[in-house]
C-alpha cells in the first residue's frame, strides 16, 4: 500500500528490453535508500515495480512486464523522470490516501492553464473509470494523491479537474504535464469496492 505521498523524482537512465519486457536502472539522488531491500515494492508515477537490484550511487533497477507497459505510460522512456513512493509502514502517517499502486487506466491532459500561482489541471478519463469519479473525491495521477475540484461527464468517458499548487508542482513530474500528455490514473479504492456491493445489490 501508498499514500500518493511522493518521496523523491527519479529518472529512467537505462531501458534494456528482454524477452517479456524490458529492465530499467533508475538514479532517484534524493531518494532516502537506508531502508531498501530487494523485492520492496517502489510506485513510479504511480505503478507499483519490485526492486530487482540495488547498484552505486542511488541506483535500482526493476523489470517492467509487458503487461505492464501495455497498462501504463512513461515507464520505457529512457531519460524520463518519474515520481517515486516507497511502501507505506504500518506507523507511518496517511498523508494522501490509500492508495494500491495498480494503475487503472490512463488519462489524457486536455487543460493545464496557470490561476493565479496555481495551476488548473483537467484531465479525461475514460469511461471505464468515469462511475468512481466524483467532486471532492481521490485519485491518483502519475503517483501523486490528489483531490477532485469537478467532474463533467463527456462522450467517452468524463473530465475532471485538479488545482495544483506551487509545491506540489515542484516537486512532483506534474509541473512539466502539457496539453495532449497521456497520464497513469488509480481511481479511489473506497470507491471501488462502493460500486461492487452496489452491483451486487442490484442483481440480487
């Protein structure tokens, strides 16, 4: 489990493809590493990847399957930066919210307009995801752990938008987003699992 708290940035400086997918070396400087072993689980920009080598000067590496590449974005690209979380400690403070490292679609930027030293983040989901979004409700873009300011039901799924705030914008990936930007959403896992008992109810 995370939090969509993000820790540090890391860029993708080597991509080598292998039979079912490809190995990347991430360099993360900023990253605190005292407490990492292989196998920990670290979310990049959102999606959950095991730690499969731990390499001088704040490196690691992970392999990314097929499967995975073929349901996120952003993680093959070599020279991309990429928000990075360690796996929440059972004592650890809740800062964003749960939040399960499964990306469950990927949206697109259709608004990235400056209000004030904000900035007004609209992006479209698709309509597989539109059901769990709602005003003042959670989700996950690239990682970080964000608050719905609307929601506008549109053809092939629904818009919804995001005030960002300088900090967050400084020090996340998200202040370098543009129009057209394919982004990783999770959608709220309370939401979730509402929508299943709803389902069920009804086809009882």
């Amino acid at each position: 489990m995370f939090t969509g708290i993000v820790e540090a940035l890391g860029t993708l400086e080597r991509v080598e493809p292998f039979p079912g997918g490809v190995r990347v070396t991430v360099h993360a400087p900023a990253l605190d590493f005292s407490d990492i072993a292989l196998g920990d689980s670290i979310t990049h920009n959102g999606a959950c990847m095991t730690v499969t080598g731990l390499l001088p000067q704040q490196r690691f590496s992970i392999d990314v399957s097929d499967e995975s590449l073929r349901c996120t974005v952003g993680l093959d690209q070599t020279g991309a930066q990429v928000n990075l979380e360690k796996a929440l400690r059972v004592n650890a403070r809740l800062g964003g919210h749960l939040v399960s490292g499964h990306v469950d679609g990927i949206g697109e930027v259709v608004g990235f307009a400056p209000v004030g030293e904000n900035r007004e983040l609209v992006v479209r989901a698709p309509a597989v995801l539109a059901r769990y979004l709602a005003v003042k409700g959670s989700v996950v873009v690239n990682g970080v752990s964000l608050t719905t300011n609307a929601v506008r039901d549109v053809p092939g799924g629904c818009e919804f938008s995001i005030n960002l705030i300088p900090h967050t914008l400084a020090v996340t990936t998200l202040g370098r987003l543009h129009v057209g930007a394919r982004v990783n959403l999770e959608i709220d896992l309370i939401a979730r699992y509402v929508e299943r008992m709803l389902s069920l109810e009804s086809a009882a």
